[in-house]
C-alpha cells in the first residue's frame, strides 16, 4: 500500500491537529456558555468561530478531491483509495449514500456558510461522525508508515484537550463579557 508519508508528517498531519483542537473548544465553550445562562456575543462569536474553523479544517482532508491536502494526495493508487474508504465506512458504520449526505452537510456547511457566507447560519454538522472519520484516518495512516512518528495520535490530543481545558475555558465564559457589559448597560433593542 502506498502513502505519502512526508505530506501527511509535514502538511496533513497540522491540519488535523487544528481541527481537533477548534473542536474541542467549540464543545466545551458551547457546553460552559449554555450552562452560564448569560448572554455574549463576544462568547457567541467565538464560539461560532471555532466550530467554522474545525468545519474548514477537517474539509481540507476531506472535502473536494482538488484540495492539496486531500487524503488522496497522501493515500495514494486506487486501490489503496478503495482500501482506505472501505475501512473508514465500516468504521463509521456508514453505507456509501450515508457518507455521501453526511460530506455534503459538512461540505455544503463550509462552502456556503463558513467560508463564503452565502447562506444563513445552519445547524452544525453531526461532528461526532468527523472527530471519527479524522481519527480513523490518522490510526490508519499510522499503521502505514515506515518512519516512527512521535506526536500523539488525534484522539489522544482529543482527549487530553477535553480533559485539560474544561475548566480553565468554563471559568472564562463566567467572567464574561456580558451584553450588559458589552453594551454598558445600553442594549440594542433586538436583545
């Protein structure tokens, strides 16, 4: 099986570490926000930044075939193409027309709202099924290289970042700021 180890070390690799990241901020945000039960827009927009970001991200790896950090660009040979895709639906437990839908909500969510703002803001993808897909495909690509590759995999620094900023991202968003404080006691009358 052929893999292109120096695209996916140098490049790819990054990419996916970003989009683990922008994630597991996005999840602990949104869950510490929706707890506070204040109102931000400061907290608001951060947060919406962090989900587009992972968005944008994990569509590198995944998304249309002509990115250059496509996982084509590194899984290289139709067959070996064939034999990743078909552990990665297995894994997912997805039939081709379920992962099919499932990259259009993630593509369709980056294209015309993250990256272009063409349409309004619609639900986040099932992301779940993306940590998923990006882990599957770094354990995959892991057991495929010659070279010994020190950094953590994607579900350990998953993982350790749920663990390790919980609190310290919760603490925060209590601080506030608050649209009262945003605002300085004068709110818009959409509020």
């Amino acid at each position: 099986m052929q893999v292109s180890e120096d695209l996916w070390a140098t490049e790819q690799y990054e990419v996916l570490v970003d989009f683990v990241h922008h994630l597991a901020y996005y999840r602990i945000l949104s869950q510490a926000y929706s707890e506070s039960r204040i109102k931000s827009e400061f907290w608001t927009l951060t947060i919406n930044a962090h989900i587009q970001r992972a968005i944008i991200y994990w569509c590198m790896v995944f998304g249309a075939d002509s990115s250059e950090l496509h996982w084509k660009r590194v899984v290289v040979g139709k067959d070996t193409q064939h034999s990743f895709r078909k552990h990665l639906l297995t894994t997912l437990d997805f039939t081709d027309p379920q992962w099919k839908a499932f990259w259009i909500g993630m593509t369709d969510f980056r294209n015309k709202y993250a990256a272009h703002r063409c349409s309004p803001s619609p639900s986040a993808p099932l992301m779940d099924k993306a940590l998923e897909a990006a882990v599957t495909y770094d354990a995959w690509v892991r057991q495929r290289i010659d070279a010994v590759f020190v950094e953590p995999s994607l579900q350990k620094r998953y993982d350790r970042l749920m663990r390790t900023s919980s609190e310290p991202l919760r603490k925060l968003v209590n601080l506030g700021p608050t649209l009262e404080q945003e605002y300085e006691g004068h709110l818009p009358p959409c509020q």
